[in-house]
C-alpha cells in the first residue's frame, strides 16, 4: 500500500520564494520551486463605471462607484507533484496542496474529498500505486474551466498567456485533460503553434510543473492580461457576421430560467437583434458573431464572457436576478473597453410560473420574471 500523505496548504504568494522571471526559469529547470510576479497591468483606465437599472438596482450588493478588484497574477514552478487532469489540482510528493491550482475545486468540493485518493479523509492524499509518469508539464485548466466558458476563457486561457509570456512554456508541454472541441478552437485562436497533451489518466505523476495563480478565479478580478487574450483571438478569428444587436438566450439552458424570455426575444427581434443560442455553435462562430456588434443583451452567464470579444465602446447589458448578483463580466468588460449596463430584477419567483418543461429539466436551479416593458426600456437607453 502507498503511504499516505498529510495535506500541507500552500498559499503561493506566501509560501513560495519570490523571484524575477529568470531566476524562476533556472530554479524550475532544476525541479526547484519559485514565484514570479507578473508586471502590474490594469487596462480599464478610462473605463466608465457602468449603469445600474431594474427594481432592484438598490440592492445589488456592490459598489458602482468603485471600480471591481484587478488582481496582479503569478507564475509558480514546482518539484515532483501529483496531477489531477480532471480538477486542476497539484499536490507535491510532500503534500504542498497548491492553493491557486485547487481554488476551483472548492467551490464544488470544499474539503476536496471529491479529489481521487483524497476521498473522506480530507487531510491526506493516498498517491495511487500505479500512475502515468511525465518528466515536466504546464497545468493550466482548473475545475470550473473544464466545463463553463466563461473560467476557460478568463481564467484558463490567461494562465497560458502568463506562462507563455514568461517563457515558461518553452519546451514544456501544455496539459490538460480531454478537451471539448470549444475548448479546442479557442486555444487554436489564441494559440495556433501551442500542442497540448490532453491526459485521460485520474492521477498523473510530474517530476517538474509549472501554473499560473490566475487558475484561482482570475474571472472575479482580472486585468490586462484578458484584454492580450481577447486580441490574440480576434485576430484569427473568423470574419464578423455583420450582427449589430445580439441577444444571448438562455432558452435552452435550465439552471435559471427567464420567466417571460420567449415575448422578451421576440420585442428585441423586432429591435433588430440576433437571438442566438450560444451553445449551438462552436467557439469561432460565437466570436465570429459578437465581434462587430454594437449591444450584447443576455442574463447572467458563461456566455457574457463573450462580451471579451466586442470592439471597444460596444455596450453590454446584463440582465442579473437579484438571488444570483456579481460583477464579474462588468470587470471584464472594463478591461476590454466595453461598456457595461446591469438590470437587476427581483428573484426567484414562485417555481410555478417557469415553463413545466424547464422545472423538470435536469439542472434546474430557479426562475426569475423581470418586468418585460422595464427591461426593455433599460435596453432601450443602450441602443
């Protein structure tokens, strides 16, 4: 039986020897650990504050006045450690749990049980027997990004930007688990020379790793290095599609359901939107449809992480139920030069008056009914 492992938690900016980038470069070709502080790099100066609307405006819970947090991400290099694919996560042969490379995998699993060889007691790891070995890689996907949009473009594709930037991923190999085709074409947008070995394995043995501490949620506090992502899409993306006015519907999603969407849609048709359904097409076809548009309209979601993809002066406006309020995409929204408008509508209503087919939908959270004449006023203004 493999000895178990007591988990010992690592706060990278702490816990780690700080260091210019090319001492971190020799200390990592060593299988010998650092930190690196990426240059300060906020590009929403200028950025208006946005606009707040709907009967709830008073209580969504921030403030407009200040602008959101803009982090100053790191690239760390560490020794032999403990790769899951699926999660993200890095545990050294020691037991250092890398906090940036779990952060994720907390919000669905606080205690980390969910982590194979972790399991119920959440204090230590048990390493498998047996394991796929691989002499050096980059991680670069955590948790929520292998599934929702929006973490793998902000905070996946950032990672990969920072460890490029540092010279990091030279000669090192990008890993990730099984890739979605999406997630594909959008690292082939931004990164069209880069390989990426995709790794089916649970557990995966490094000897050296590198990561960025932008896998730690840089969605909620990004900076500049968004906006370098967002460009380097855009210029291989393929052409616009002439769309002015986008609308995207959450009509075939079933978390949180619009009560009232279908009429919403069809008052905006008539505005001259284009209602689509983001998950109907692939990466290309979403940035090929939002990048010559004036006004973005949808509720709170992944797919507002398209909003990356505007020219700058474009204008968004989010819809947000108060019972599911952030400022995420106005903080990405402001690095990319877009102007950012919520509607905060009051939430949930009673489940009864969402469509029975979406309240037996699998996934179903809540429903929410903004005021249809309201909202569209608010629409309205950003036209």
């Amino acid at each position: 039986m493999t000895a178990p492992l007591t988990l010992r938690p690592i706060v990278e900016a702490r816990d780690l020897p700080r260091m210019q980038v090319p001492e971190l470069r020799e200390r990592f070709a060593r299988g010998e650990a650092g930190i690196a502080w990426s240059p300060e790099h906020d590009a929403s100066a200028g950025a208006p504050a946005g606009v707040l609307g709907g009967p709830e405006a008073a209580a969504w819970p921030h403030d407009l006045a200040a602008p959101p947090p803009v982090d100053v991400p790191a690239t760390c290099a560490i020794g032999e450690a403990w790769w899951f694919p699926r999660f993200g996560g890095l545990i050294g042969t020691d037991g250092a749990l890398y906090n940036a490379t779990i952060g994720e995998v907390r919000h669905g699993s606080q205690d980390l049980s969910i982590l194979p060889g972790v399991g119920e007691n959440t204090t230590r790891f048990i390493p498998p027997a047996t394991a796929p070995e691989i002499e050096t890689g980059a991680v670069f996907l955590p948790w929520g990004a292998g599934f929702n949009y929006g973490h793998f473009v902000i905070d996946a594709l950032t990672s990969l930007q920072l460890l490029e930037q540092t010279g990091l991923l030279e000669g090192v190999p990008a890993l990730a688990p099984k890739l979605t085709p999406w997630q594909r074409d959008l690292i082939a947008l931004a990164f069209p020379d880069l390989v990426v070995s995709e790794v089916e394995a649970p557990v995966v043995r490094l000897k050296r790793a590198v990561f960025a501490t932008s896998m730690d949620h840089f969605l909620h506090h990004p900076n500049g290095v968004l906006a370098d992502v967002a460009a380097r899409v855009l210029a291989r993306a393929p052409a616009g599609k002439g769309a002015r006015r986008v609308y995207l519907s959450r009509r075939g999603q079933s978390m949180r359901v619009m009560v009232g969407e279908a009429a919403f849609e069809k008052a905006l048709a008539a505005r001259g939107f284009t209602i689509v359904r983001p998950e109907t097409l692939s990466a290309g076809e979403q940035v090929a449809l939002i990048r010559d548009a004036d006004v973005l309209v949808g509720a709170s979601g992944a797919a507002l992480a398209n909003a990356v993809f505007l020219q700058p002066g474009a204008r968004v406006v989010e819809i947000q139920p108060l019972n599911f309020t952030s400022q995420w995409v106005r903080a990405a929204c402001r690095q990319v030069g877009v102007d950012w408008r919520g509607y905060v509508c009051a939430s949930p209503c009673p489940a009864r008056e969402a469509p029975l087919l979406a309240r037996f939908r699998r996934g179903f959270k809540f429903a929410f009914r903004p005021p249809l004449d309201d909202l569209l006023a608010f629409v309205d203004q950003a036209l």
